[in-house]
C-alpha cells in the first residue's frame, strides 16, 4: 500500500521530538492570513457573521480550535466550548430546537444574549423622536449588543434586550448553517452574539449569503508553509536536511491527510 513517504528514501536515525505547541499545529502552517482575517473581525458590540467555508473539513476545524483558543483568551464567551460537541442548524431546525440547544451551552447566561424567546413577542420601547415630538415604537430585538437606540453605548456595559449585559461578548461557531428562510430571519433578529462564524462546504456559501465576511479556504501560503515545515524539521533529532524538508513539504502541501499522517510519521521515527 502507498504511503506518503513512498518516493521518498528513508533514513537509518530515529528521529524524536517532544509534542509540539498547538499554535504550530500543521494544519495551521500558511494560515496567518486566515487567521489574521478572523481575529481583525472581532468586534464587541459590533454583531458580525462570518462564512469561513474550505474543501477540507480538517482544515477548516484546526482553525476553528484556534480561533475558539484566541477568543478565549482575549476574555470572550464561546459557544460551543471545547467538549460541547457541535452546534449545528440543519434544514428542519425549529426555533424551539435551538433555543433549547443554546441554553444547553450556555446555561443561565443564555437570556443576555437573546432578544426575545421564541412565540414571545420581543420587547419594545417608545421613545420621542429628537427635534420633532413624534413618539416611536422600537423593537429591542433589533438593538444590537453594545449600542442603544440613540447610538452606540459609551461604557464597557453592553446593553441587550433584557437590559445592561454584564456578561463578555459571545463568540458563537456554528458547524453547518442550512435552515429555511423563517429561521434564518429569526436567527438574525434574535440571537444577539457578538460575532457569528458558520463552518461550511464551498457548496454552502450562496446559502449563507449576506455575511460581513466570506473567508475562502485555498492552498495554504505556499512561502508559509515551508518556513514552517523547514522549522519543523529543524527540531527533530537528527534534523532533516535541506533536500528532506523541501521533498517532504512538496508531498502534504495542499493534502491535509497526507500532511497529518507524514508529520506524525516524522515525529515518531523514520
């Protein structure tokens, strides 16, 4: 059977090196911009939704950990957290569904981050419209977090439809986003997190269309990619020669499955 060392000639020394940080996971290895992309977009108070969509699933979810890993870091709530499983709306998701599924991830924090329960009507407020008298009725559901009717809120204190939100943005990762349309709407109106981002196929991103940003998953940066596979190869004991790093990073650019199985390999023994 084939293997992805085949062409390749093997070395007599056994190579050994100790686990490797999960920020150089190889998966992420040419994924700066990705990732810059994602990190750039976080913006508290500011609801945005991001499409991150790839042919690779494997990839995709190596950048979803390490976005999840970063947000947290920077003092976010994330929705699913790491042990939660996946959240995912499929065709037949009821609002009753994934509102039951939210509170399940979130617990009693889940209210400051919902304008309204579903088959409850949002709440309102009458305000008198400034230099003209007039009286309007707005529906709080649509005030985003970190901003009231009059403008965006001037304290660190984000306002929700159940009133001053004390709790931290909310970074939520949907796995697969494909309801019908009533959903989608309520989904927008109501669900007041901070930053949205949808994991998807290349088959799904018109589905999800409006979105604030559509990252494309391609080919890792070619550049990239060998500086990190050379760097690699350059903490093994024996290090891998010039010819080896170059040889072994032409065979798993681009091949996701073929690059996890030659790293793991490699650090093994050869």
């Amino acid at each position: 059977m084939a293997t992805p060392l085949d062409g390749i000639g093997p070395r007599s020394e056994v190579a050994t090196m100790s686990p490797a940080p999960v920020s150089e996971e190889p998966l992420l290895w040419g994924r700066e911009r990705e990732l810059a992309e994602l990190e750039s977009a976080m913006s508290p108070g500011k609801p945005t939704r991001i499409v991150l969509a790839g042919q690779h699933r494997m990839v995709i979810a190596a950048l979803v950990r390490a976005f999840r890993a970063h947000a947290l870091e920077s003092g976010w709530s994330v929705a699913p957290a790491d042990g939660q499983g996946e959240l995912s709306v499929p065709l037949d998701t009821s609002e009753e569904r994934f509102w039951k599924r939210f509170h399940d991830l979130l617990g009693d924090s889940a209210d400051a981050y919902m304008a309204a329960p579903p088959n409850q009507s949002p709440l309102k407020e009458t305000r008198r419209l400034p230099g003209t008298g007039a009286i309007e009725t707005q529906n709080l559901e649509r005030v985003t977090p970190g901003a009231t009717p009059e403008g965006p809120a001037s304290s660190g204190q984000e306002p929700s439809a159940h009133g001053k939100r004390d709790h931290p943005p909310l970074l939520l990762l949907v796995d697969g986003y494909q309801p019908e349309a009533s959903f989608g709407s309520w989904f927008t109106r109501r669900i007041l997190a901070d930053m949205v981002v949808v994991s998807c196929g290349l088959d799904g991103v018109e589905r999800l269309q409006p979105a604030e940003k559509v990252i494309l998953l391609g080919p890792p940066h070619k550049q990239s990619f060998r500086r990190e596979f050379e760097q690699f190869g350059r903490r093994l004991s024996p290090q891998l020669t010039a010819k080896e790093s170059e040889d072994y990073s032409k065979v798993g650019y681009g091949n996701p499955e073929v690059l996890t199985s030659l790293v793991n390999v490699l650090r093994l023994a050869l």
